[in-house]
C-alpha cells in the first residue's frame, strides 16, 4: 500500500528517547500518519463522489473520465515526489518542505470541501503538490534521526511504517461513514481538519528533531525559477481550463502521462546502461533494476484498482447491508490497511527464518509470487462478476478476500523493491534509482486509471472482462518473473 524511501540528511538529533527510540520519531509517526489519515480517506471517496449523480450531491461524471481523473491524480502524486524531493534538498531543507507540503494539503482538501466543481480539481491539484511536498521528506527526516544505521534504524521505520497504515486504516473508515452520514462535503472537511492537526503538532513538537532537515543538504543550492515556472504553468493550465479557453480530455490526459511516465523510465535506464559510465558489474544489476521497475509498474496498475474498479464494485453490486445498517462502499478500502498492520510482522518473519535456514530467495521470486497473488485476487472478483452478471449483489467476503491476497502480493514485493533497488543501484545513482521506483508507482497509477475506464457500466460483461484482463497481466508476468530467476542470480551478482 504505501511507501517509505529515506534520503540521508546530515543532523545533530537531540539524544532525548522513548522506549529507546529518537523522540522526534513520534513527531514524525503522527505527522505521516494524519497525512495518511488525509490520503487515504479522500481516496476511498474520491472516484464515488465523481460519478455520483448530481442530485446526490456528485459530480455526476461518466466512468471513463472518472476513472481517468483518478489515475491522474495518483500518478502526479507519485511523480511530483521528485520534485518535493529537489525542492528540499536544494531549497527548503525537509522540515520545511514537511511544513509546506502539510498546508498545501489542508488547504486542497479544504477546497475539495467547498463542493464548486472547478474548485474541485484546483483542490486536487494542489492535494498533489502538498503530497509531493510531504511524502519523501518526512521519510528523509526518519532516516536522519539514526545517522549510525544498523537495527535500531529498522525497527525505527517499522514503527514509521505502522502509523502510515494507522492513518491509511482510520481515514477509509471515518471518511466514508462522515460521508455517507453528513454528505460529500463534510466527508472532505474531515481529511483537511486532520491534516491540520497533523501540521499544528509538526510544528509544535518539530524541535524533536533537532537540526535534522533544517537546511538544504546538497553542496549547491538551488534556483527558485524552475519552481516559479512549473507553478505558472499549473496555474495556466488551471486557468485557462476554468475559462473553457482550452477543453481537457482526461481520458486523453492520462494515456499522454502513461506514455510520458513509460518514455521517462526507458530513457533513464537507456541513459545508465549505456552513458553513465558504469562497469561491467553495475550494468548487469542495472538490468535486473530494469525488471523490477517494469514488474512494479505491473503490480501497481492492478493494485491501485481498490480505489477505483473495486471501489465502484462495492458500491453498485455489493450487498453492504449489516443489521439493517448500509454500510458505505468507501469503507471496505479500510480492509488493505488493516491486513497490512496484521501481516507485515508475519512477512518480516517469514523473510528472516528462511534466511536463518540458508534459503535465499531473490528479489525475482518475491516479485513473481506478488504478481501471482494479484492476478489471483483478480480470478475472485472475475468470479463475482459472474454472479453479478447473473443478477445478484455478493457479499463483501469477496472483496475482503481479494484485498487479502493483494496485500500478501504487497508485502513480497513493495518493501522487497525499495530494498533491493537502493542495493542494486551504484552509489553515485541512488537517489535517482529511488526516483525511478517512485515513477514506477506513477505510471502503475496511472495505468490503473485507464484500465478501470475500460468498464462500461451500460455493458456489464465489460466488468469480468477487466478483471480476467488483469488476472492474467498479473499471472504472465509473475511467471515470467519466475523465470528470470537463473538470470537474475547471475546478473545481481552477489547482492543478497
């Protein structure tokens, strides 16, 4: 579900703990975790609120660019973390890049709550910018609280780890219910209160972290002008869309970002296998980097449909009624956080008695089991459909199913990748590899988008028809996966 990179940031931490860990690391837990409270929870009512009719207080926007729009805003999420990332380290310094990002979020989810449609998309945009902002900074700022590394910086991020999916859990709860109860705009009020709850305790508590991102960490400081420019052209754009000077196609949108996102990687990787000069050695790892990102990229344009194809599912061929109560459809997107909090121990587990038993098992099989898990919970929902095609609402258990064997395909691969890509990289590149990963989750989103656009809700079995689709997207190329496992013990050479 969620990601967690770290930038070193040179820091004098304060030496004060709690239960042996940084003070500033319980700062820093809360702020992720409201910002996750934020995400999540708009996410769970985001595409529902978009197709929903008019009269209901919705968009009443058709599905296709519903689902486009979706995917847009999950990959600029993702990609615009690059330029949070730069901001910080040439400019701001994390903690004020956390500060930033924390407002632009508030203030966008404010926005989303004001109900005006044009404010809306402004309001999405600028929850992007503030996501950004906010999301590999307060990762950087973690690592900085252990510059000695070693296990207590592990079990440091384990514990970063369980607020971002405390947050994840609470806000695809509570958002739907308030929702559901108060109507659409109170639904969007809550994530922005939170996230200003989370910025008044950054604030208040941030001299936890001593010096810690305080200061931009790179040895050349940066011009403000490409940010000045990146910032007209959105307002621009914004502008100039408000005033129907220019007419978006969102289905449009997102198939020209799926295509930049994908050129973007293949030029990079083309860049460091050809031109950056690396040995022999770095370029075979190089590859392996290469079949990593493309079976993330895989992973997450299945995965991210719990927020969109499923999240329709739910709420039109689902029986969600519980003791005469009808549960609201966003709420089952609490489900995947859930299984998170309770599996990720028993994975971290599994991994180290194995490892304990000498049996190492590489980066390409973890990958490939992931990939079949997903394609697996694909074969569930194709079999609901079928129900549904029959004139029947199925029960949740096959959604909660699905989520269960999609987050058991998350946690062989999604923290296995962050690993793996930071170890495979030569050292000059990492920050830039770590880039990479970030885009494969922008482009999975954005594909993610366009594959739910695919369902037609005036043709039914449209809807299996996805769901097989992904299915065996997902199976194939955990095979293939699978059987590049020879080549790829040979081409990481060495790295466990």
């Amino acid at each position: 579900m969620n990601q967690v990179a770290a930038a070193p940031i040179a820091a004098d931490v304060p030496a004060r703990t709690i239960f042996g860990q940084p003070r500033g690391l319980a700062t820093l837990f809360l702020t992720e975790m409201w910002e996750r409270f934020t995400y999540y929870g708009m996410r769970a009512v985001l595409i529902l609120f978009l197709v929903a009719a008019v009269s209901k207080g919705g968009l009443g926007i058709d599905d296709r660019t519903s689902s486009s729009i979706y995917g847009l805003y999950l990959g600029s999420t993702y990609l615009l973390g690059l330029f949070g990332g730069w901001i910080a380290d040439r400019l701001l310094g994390a903690q004020r890049a956390v500060i930033s990002g924390g407002i632009f979020i508030a203030v966008g989810n404010a926005l989303l709550a004001l109900g005006n449609t044009a404010i809306f998309f402004i309001g999405l945009v600028v929850v992007a910018m503030g996501v950004g902002l906010l999301k590999p900074n307060v990762s950087a700022l973690v690592a900085a609280l252990y510059p000695e590394g070693g296990p207590r910086r592990d079990a440091g991020f384990s514990i970063f780890y369980m607020g971002i999916n405390s947050g994840a859990f609470l806000g695809s709860l509570l958002v739907p219910l308030l929702a559901a109860a108060w109507g659409w705009h109170f639904g969007f009020a809550l994530p922005a209160l939170g996230m200003a709850l989370g910025v008044a305790q950054f604030l208040w508590t941030r001299h936890y972290l001593g010096a810690a991102g305080l200061t931009p960490t790179h040895e050349r400081q940066g011009s403000w002008a490409p940010v000045i420019v990146f910032l007209a052209l959105i307002a621009a754009a914004v502008v100039l869309t408000i005033t129907r000077v220019i007419r978006l196609d969102a289905a449009m949108l997102v198939a020209f970002a799926s295509w930049a996102y994908a050129l973007l990687g293949a030029a990079y990787f083309v860049y460091l296998l050809f031109f950056a000069g690396l040995t022999a050695l770095e370029r075979r790892r190089a590859l392996v980097m290469v079949a990593l990102f493309a079976a993330s990229v895989t992973f997450w344009a299945g995965y991210e449909q719990q927020g969109a194809s499923f999240n329709l599912f739910a709420e039109r061929y689902t029986n969600r009624q519980i003791f005469g109560w009808n549960m609201p459809a966003g709420m089952l997107q609490a489900v995947n956080p859930l299984f998170v909090i309770s599996l990720a121990a028993v994975f971290a587990w599994l991994w180290i008695a194995l490892g304990r038993r000498g049996i190492d098992i590489l980066a390409s099989v973890k990958f490939g089991a992931g990939l079949i898990l997903l394609g697996l919970g694909f074969l569930v929902m194709y079999l609901a459909a079928g129900h549904v095609l029959g004139g029947q609402l199925v029960l949740p258990t096959w959604l909660v199913f699905t989520y269960f064997l999609h987050t058991c395909g998350e946690l062989c691969l999604s923290p296995v990748g962050l690993s793996y890509m930071s170890k495979l990289a030569p050292p000059r590149f990492v920050g830039q590899v770590m880039g990479m990963w970030f885009l494969s989750l922008a482009l999975g989103g954005n594909l993610a988008g366009q594959l739910t656009g695919e369902y037609d809700a005036s043709h039914l079995q449209s809807l299996p028809a996805l769901f097989l689709r992904i299915f065996w997207y997902g199976v194939i190329a955990g095979a293939v996966m699978l059987l590049l496992t020879p080549f790829v013990r040979r081409l990481m050479a060495g790295v466990r």
